[in-house]
C-alpha cells in the first residue's frame, strides 16, 4: 500500500462529452449509434492526435486517423456508465464516488406551471419561455422579447437542469444569479434537477451571443466524495474549470475558473508547480458547450487536435509520483440529429512512471476513476468501485 503522507499526486483531465461509441441501453435514450470521438473522426476524414495516439486512444476502438500502437505509453480502457442518464452531474458524481442509483428528473414538455408560478412569485418578475431549447437557439428566439420586458428567459434541455438566460445589461449578473440561488432553494424533492444554470448573453437582436459568467448551481452530493477522503488526510483538492461548480464545492480545498479549454490546460500546469500532494481535477468544457451541442463535428475535430498540440506541455510537467487520468463525462456526439448529450462508453487513459501500457479493458463503472485515485494516494476505499491498475515499478 502506499503511504498516505509520501507526496503523490493525481491529475484528472476531463475532456467533456468525449465519449467513444454507444453503450448496451443507448436505445433508452434514443442514442444508437453515438459514437462522438468515432464519429467526429469519420465526419472530417481523420484526426491528427500524435499525442494521445501514442498514450493508446487508438487501441481503445476504432478512430480514424488514430491507428492503435504496438506499444502504448498509457493504460488504456473504456469506462460504462453505471447509473441511469448521461448528463454533466450523474458522469462526474460517478466518476467521483457517487452512483446515482435512479436519474435526476428531466422535463421533455417544460416545468409544471404551478412550479412556474411560485418561482415568478419569488423572484418578483414574469419569466419568458419554458421550454426545452439549445441554449443560442432561445437567446436567438426570445432574446429581443427580454429585452424589451426584462422578463428572464427560463429553459431546460434533455439533462436536468433549470437554465436561465439574461442580458447582461438587462439584468445584473448579480441578479441573475440571485434568481438562480431561488430556483436552487425550490428545486427540491420531485423537482432536485442536477443543476441551475446562470447563462448571461450579450449582443444586439441577431447578434447575441453567450459570455463567460455562466454559473452552474449544482445539488450536494448525497454521499461523500473522493475529495472528502482526500482533503481529510490533509492533502489538495484542487478543482479548475466548472468542477467545483458540479459538485458544489463538497471537498475541494481550491479553485481556478477558466474560459476555453487553452485556459483550462494553463491552469492545470500552473497548479501542478503549486499543489505537493492530492488531486487536481479539471473540466475542459469547450467540447461539449462549443460544438458537441451545436452539432459542429470541424469545431469538434480542431478542438481535439488543439488539446492534442498542448497536452506534451503537460506530460512534460509530470513528476515522477504523478499519475495522469484523461477520461469523459458522457458523449455529444455533433454528427447525429439531436444536440443532447448521448449515452456513450468514455475513454480512459492512465499515465504515469509506474503504469504499464496495458489494457485495463471494459470497465463497469465510472466510479473506477475515484478508486483508482484513492489506491495511488494511499487512501481508504469506497468500495464503490474498483482500481484499475495493480501498481508496478519500471
């Protein structure tokens, strides 16, 4: 075992909605066939990913552009999800310790008026929409009405969430997320969606366009996290990106927001001059938000390759009692008819001086991640899932 005081560390990069083809009940959710990372690959002709080709992402499944390798520098797998739904909060929750064991609610026709009214009650404004809708397609459509009324815009999606979009010089973003803590505070019981989303646009009527103060208002996780295991034995939890708003805020000792994947990787290698011992853990949302919602497989595809081109940066910044983890969400997959997420197998790749380039196969849970963390730093399991690798010295 290895000692909880040496001053090791795990870095998990996840690459959001990067999903690697159709799990066995993707028919219950209408997405046979995904396949995001396969798919993109096909879509523009192959993918250049010299980088995460030679870790082994080829030899997880087919990628066109992506050949397997006879000798991968990472362990490599794919990962199901074992809870029910394929939205932002139950993939993270797994991949950190907590299986849901029955999906948030979601609402394919809308919230029910009764809830509609009290929360227009409690926020002192009438409300434009409610209405299932792609986040630039009901800014577009509804936009210039909230405008001219100062009436917000609530809307959901195929994931459970309670989105709220308001014009930045309409409504303060103060505001708007005021108005996002109420809906936080109702949104109990029957109605505990995953997340409230603050999505504040700027613009002028056909040019709106979404900004960076999106905030997302998440529910605590009903059991404990890796991070509380971790934090307790006195390391970091470092979360960067929208991690700390996905698990709000349950565990983790420090924080960076970022605006684009770039951002996102420049903080993590910034953080790992910093952090001793513990985890860092970051999102890279450009994925999903960017192009998998948006049905845009070119934006997809230079995304990947643009991740590809900085992840060497940081390999480079690895120590010698550092374990890397790239791995996914869910999948998006931008080449099919719908822009909701789509239930899909996630990729993983371990990396690291003491990982084999093995296969680590087909793994039954998300909740593998967490596992395997908490071996690598020496810390108690949560028996929820299992570790993927029996540690060897090269």
């Amino acid at each position: 075992m290895i000692l909880p005081n040496s001053n090791k560390r795990a870095i998990i990069i996840v690459l959001d909605s990067v999903g690697i083809g159709a799990m066995p009940d993707a028919h219950l959710y209408g997405d046979e066939g995904t396949n995001t990372l396969g798919n993109v690959a096909s879509a523009v002709g192959g993918l250049n990913l010299p980088t995460l080709g030679q870790l082994g992402l080829g030899n997880i499944g087919p990628i066109e552009g992506v050949p397997a390798v006879d000798k991968p520098l990472a362990a490599y797998g794919k990962m199901a999800e074992k809870a029910p739904g394929k939205d932002t909060t139950t993939g993270h929750w797994e991949l950190g310790g907590v299986i849901l064991d029955r999906p948030f609610p979601t609402y394919p026709q809308g919230f029910p008026s009764t809830l509609i009214k009290a929360y227009e009650k409690a926020i002192g404004r009438k409300i434009l929409g409610n209405v299932v809708a792609s986040g630039t397609e009901i800014i577009a459509r509804l936009g210039q009405e909230h405008v001219e009324t100062g009436f917000p815009i609530v809307y959901t999606s195929a994931d459970s969430v309670f989105q709220i979009a308001a014009h930045e010089e309409v409504i303060s973003l103060a505001d708007l997320y005021r108005y996002c803590e109420i809906a936080r505070e109702m949104l109990r019981g029957e109605h505990a969606v995953g997340r409230v989303i603050a999505r504040p646009f700027v613009g002028t009527s056909g040019s709106f366009q979404r900004t960076v103060h999106r905030k997302d208002y998440s529910l605590l996780p009903p059991r404990p996290l890796i991070f509380d295991t971790v934090k307790r034995a006195s390391m970091d939890v470092v979360a960067i990106g929208k991690i700390k708003d996905i698990y709000a805020g349950q565990g983790i000792t420090a924080y960076e927001s970022s605006t684009s994947n770039r951002e996102g990787m420049e903080k993590t290698i910034e953080m790992m001059k910093k952090v001793k011992q513990g985890l860092i853990m970051t999102n890279l949302v450009d994925f999903d938000m960017l192009y998998g919602h948006r049905n845009d497989p070119k934006g997809y595809a230079q995304a990947l390759q643009e991740f590809d081109q900085q992840l060497p940066d940081l390999l480079k910044a690895l120590r010698d009692d550092d374990l890397l983890i790239l791995t996914a969400d869910h999948g998006c997959d931008p080449t099919t008819v719908s822009t909701d997420h789509s239930r899909e197998y996630v990729p993983v790749l371990l990396y690291g001086p003491t990982v084999e380039g093995q296969s680590v196969g087909i793994r039954k849970t998300f909740a593998d991640v967490g596992e395997t963390v908490l071996t690598w730093l020496g810390l108690p399991s949560h028996e929820v899932g299992e570790p993927m690798i029996v540690w060897k010295v090269r």
